[in-house]
C-alpha cells in the first residue's frame, strides 16, 4: 500500500500527540508525589523559584509540542520538516537538562526516556523526509 505527503503530516502529529500526552501525565503524577507537592506549596520546587517569569517560559516550551500537534497537518513541506526538526531538538534538549536538576523520581526518568525518544524520532523522521516522497513503500 502506497502512502502519500499527508501521511508523514499526520504521524508527526500523532508523534505530537503521545508526547504531549506523556509530558502531561508525568506532571500529573508529580502533583501525586507528597514531596514535590509540599514544594509546589511552598514556591521553590528542587530549589527553583516558581516565579511568574519561570511559568511563563514553561508555557512557551509547551506551547511547542501543543502547536506542533496543529502545524504538522497544516504547514507545507518546507515549514514542516524544518519546524519538527527545531522544535523536535529544542524539547529534547529541554528535556535531557531537566534530568539533571534535582533528584529525578523513577516515573521521572520514565516519562524523560520515552519523551526523549519521541522527540529524537521527530528529528530523524523529519530529517529524512524528502520532497520527492510523496509516494513512499
């Protein structure tokens, strides 16, 4: 069965979609984890200060993964490739920093792992999108 362009569009934004999803749930959990609740009450999680700029760059990178999810079925061939590769390395980068602040919990490093090897996917998969396949094997 042959697959067209807009296949590659709808697995990167399904790529979006489970890392987005895993992303959240991780974050859920660490509102379930006693210790880290205590902190986020206190406003210093891990020793760093939850202050209104620190949230409001935290929306901007997860904006990231939220807009890709939409860009990736609507940007043409260029765009696409060139945006799922930046911000593919922009939320892994992010990603692998964050495993070094603090003491990271096994879901933590759970979560970490898979969202680190999707994003390294969407880079790779982007990557090695060509123009000329708009019919694939």
């Amino acid at each position: 069965m042959k697959k067209n362009f807009k296949d590659r569009k709808v697995i990167l934004s399904t790529l979006w979609i489970f890392v987005m999803f895993n992303y959240v749930y991780c974050d859920i959990l660490g509102f379930m984890d006693s210790s880290l609740l205590k902190q986020y009450l206190t406003g210093t999680v891990e020793g760093l200060e939850l202050t209104e700029n620190f949230l409001f760059l935290g929306a901007i990178l997860m904006e990231i993964p939220i807009a890709m999810i939409l860009l990736s079925r609507v940007l043409n061939y260029n765009a696409n490739r060139w945006s799922n590769i930046a911000a593919g390395s922009i939320k892994t980068l992010a990603m692998v920093m964050t495993m070094f602040v603090g003491t990271p919990s096994l879901y933590y490093l759970f979560f970490g792992t898979i969202e680190i090897a999707t994003t390294i996917f969407i880079v790779y998969y982007a990557w090695t999108w060509k123009q000329n396949d708009l019919f694939e094997e």
